[in-house]
C-alpha cells in the first residue's frame, strides 16, 4: 500500500516470532508483509496459518483442456484426410487417447505455470525492505501499517523483544 510505514522487527527467538505472528492476526490495523527467517521453521509457517493454493485447479483445467484439443485435433486431422487403411475406422480411439494423452500433460504444465505467476501476483514491483542479520541469527517480521499507527507497531515490537529497523515510506 503506498504511503504506508514500513517497521521490521528482528527477533532472536524462532518461539518469540512465532507468538507474535500469531497475535498480529489479530490486528486490524497492522498488516504482516513479509517473515523472514535463516532457516526453514514448520513453527513459523503454521503460525502464519497460509491460504489453500489455488494453483491446482489451474492444472486441472489445463488438463482437460489440454485433452480435449489433443484429441479434438487427432479427429479433425484424420476426418479432414480422410486415409482409410485396411478397413479401419477414419477416428480410431486407442491412438487418439494417446494423442490426447499428451496433450493434457503439455496444457496441464501450461496451466501450472499459469497459475503460478497469476497466484503469486506477478509481475510486481517489489521494494527492497529486507535486513542482512535475517540471513543470519535473526528472524525478521516486516509489517506495514499506517503512518499513524507507527508509534503503536513500534512500541508492540519492542515490548515482546524485538530490535526495530524502520523503513522510509516510500511512494509508488
């Protein structure tokens, strides 16, 4: 959102950060951007408690398109020649099958990337609001509020311990 203020807290502890993602959820008036953590924590992301994804019904579209149009096209192509072989029919159904075999794993993919960038909300500009010490020994939960409210996501940053690092506001 632009204009808004912009205040990371660092924390030492994974169980500190956790908590305190949790209590966040609860307020309105700040929103949680980014975590970042030094190692990977099933803690953090199930205190995060993240939307089911939505990127499979994409796939799952892409698959039955994908084979419809791989066998609509094997029909289309044997009915527009018209090579008939030893008595058999013009649409044979096993080989077609296979053919739309195929191409549900081709639109399948296609709809999985698809799905991806649209989910993930690409492409977006994204602002550099990020603290090296996160690589390392520290857990950094960056959120973004009112510039009004910036006082009260300080003060409830540092009463459950955490170093503050602000970030300018930063126009779009």
């Amino acid at each position: 959102m632009p204009g808004d203020a912009s205040v990371m807290g660092l924390f030492a502890d994974e169980e500190q950060a956790a908590a305190v993602i949790e209590e966040m959820n609860i307020a309105p008036e700040w929103h949680l951007e980014r975590v970042h953590s030094p190692v990977p924590s099933h803690r953090l992301a199930a205190a995060l408690n993240p939307k089911k994804s939505r990127v499979g019904w994409f796939t799952l579209v892409g698959g039955v398109l994908g084979f419809f149009t791989g066998f609509c096209l094997a029909s289309f192509t044997a009915l527009r020649w018209s090579l008939i072989v030893g008595g058999k029919p013009v649409v044979a159904l096993v080989p077609f099958f296979i053919v739309g075999f195929e191409f549900t794993i081709l639109f399948a993919v296609f709809g999985n990337v698809i799905g991806l960038i649209s989910q993930m909300g690409l492409p977006r500009k994204m602002k550099q609001r990020y603290d090296p010490r996160c690589s390392g020994d520290r857990f950094g939960l960056l959120a973004t509020c009112d510039p009004r409210h910036k006082a009260e996501l300080i003060a409830f940053f540092e009463a459950r311990g955490a170093e503050i690092r602000e970030f300018e506001l930063q126009a779009a």
